[in-house]
C-alpha cells in the first residue's frame, strides 16, 4: 500500500482549512506542499505564513517540496513553519550533500527531487543519507500536467539499486498522477504518490484518496 500525499497547490484557497480538515479526515497519510520561487520554476504558490497556517489545522505530517534556488537560507524557516520532510531539487543544489546536512541536522527527512530529464545515476553518491528521493513525472511549475511515462521505468530501476544495496529512502512521485498512472507506479515500486488535481478536482475527493490507497 503506498503513501498518499495530496498536493495542496490544487486545493481551495479560498477554503485552506476545510481542505486540510478533509485531509484530516481521510485515509491520505501526508500532504504535500508545493513551494515554488518565480526562478526555479516559471510560477510563485506561498510560503512561510501560509503552511504554519495549514500545519496549525493538519493532524499528518507535512511533506514539502522545495521549487525554490537557495534552499539552504530557508531551511531553518521550513522548520518552524511545520515541515516534517522537506525536499530540494538536485538541480538547484549545487553542494547538495551539505544541504542534505543541513536539513536532517534540523529533525526533518530529507529529500531530493529529480526533474523528468535528470537520470537517477546522479544521486549514486548521496542515496545512501537520502529518506526520500521524489521523482518527478510532469517539469515542476504546475499541477495538472500531462504524465510523463519515462516516470515509471526511473521508478523500477531505482527501486531496485535501493533493494540492492538494502537502502532506507523512499520512492515518491509527483504529476499526473491518477488511478492508471498510479497503479504502474505502485507496480514499478513507488512507495509514495503525490496528487493535486486528481484529488481536489474530483467530485469527492475522500473517495478519490480512498481509491488511490487501494492501488498495489
Ligand atoms: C508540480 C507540483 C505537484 C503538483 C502536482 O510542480 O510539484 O505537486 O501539485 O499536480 P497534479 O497532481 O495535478 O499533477
Ligand atoms: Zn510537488
């Protein structure tokens, strides 16, 4: 059974806690915050004041990913406003295994995010330090984009590399996710799933996330 994240940049924002209180409410086991800076990713979403106001009505942990260049200013921010886990895309790293550092040393999981084009053979050095890796399956910016199918095949070669050496880290995965691309995921070895439109475009999302748990 996979991890469920909800992505909360598809959610009311007129009604953030309603949203979070339906998560509260279902069998989704995180949610997902997306932070994006205008620089990183073509789009701006929120930030700080924001996620402490959804952490302050969220019973789950709070999975967050980083859009943003920089990361290491903010980490400590991340913290206090409520990230249990918080990943940073390997493209905006440039001394990533500090970063990596960084972010454990301040009590949170630490993940890396790689863009579609990015192989999983960068992360050779770093996958054993890593709790999460997230691979992405749409370019960062935007929900509700198409699914890239090359997704799955990253899926099931980092899933075995992580078998193999008897690794910690979690496969999670992020865009255009839906009951069809999440159950080749699930299949490929995914062990979260993040969805935004999907859910809260979804006539009940309670089920919708129901549905999603189901997936093997
Ligand atoms: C995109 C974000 C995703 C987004 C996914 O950059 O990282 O988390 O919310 O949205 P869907 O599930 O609609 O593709
Ligand atoms: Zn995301």
């Amino acid at each position: 059974m996979a991890v469920i994240s909800p992505s909360m940049l598809s959610c009311d924002f007129a009604n953030i806690q309603r949203d979070v209180e339906m998560i509260n409410n279902s069998e989704a086991d995180w949610f997902h915050i997306d932070v994006m800076d205008g620089v990183f990713v073509p789009n701006i979403s929120f930030g700080f004041p924001v996620l402490a106001a959804m952490k302050k009505h969220s019973k789950k942990p709070m999975d967050v990913h980083l859009m943003i260049v920089n990361p290491d200013q903010y980490v400590s921010e991340f913290k206090k406003a409520g990230a249990d886990m918080l990943t940073v895309h390997y493209e905006a790293c440039t001394h990533l295994h500090r970063t990596i550092q960084l972010i454990k040393s301040e009590g949170m999981k630490a993940g890396v995010a790689l863009n579609p084009h990015t192989p999983i053979s960068v992360l050779e050095e770093i996958l054993h330090e890593l709790d999460l890796v997230l691979i992405m399956s749409v370019n960062p910016g935007f929900g509700g984009q198409k699914f890239i199918t090359s997704a799955v095949e990253k899926v099931s070669k980092l899933k075995s590399i992580i078998k193999a050496k008897n690794l910690k880290a979690m496969i999670e995965v992020d865009g255009g996710v839906n009951l069809e691309t999440g159950e080749r995921l699930v299949k490929a070895g995914a062990d979260a799933l993040v969805a935004g439109s999907f859910v809260f475009g979804s006539e009940n999302p309670l089920e919708t996330i129901a549905s999603l748990k189901k997936l093997s």
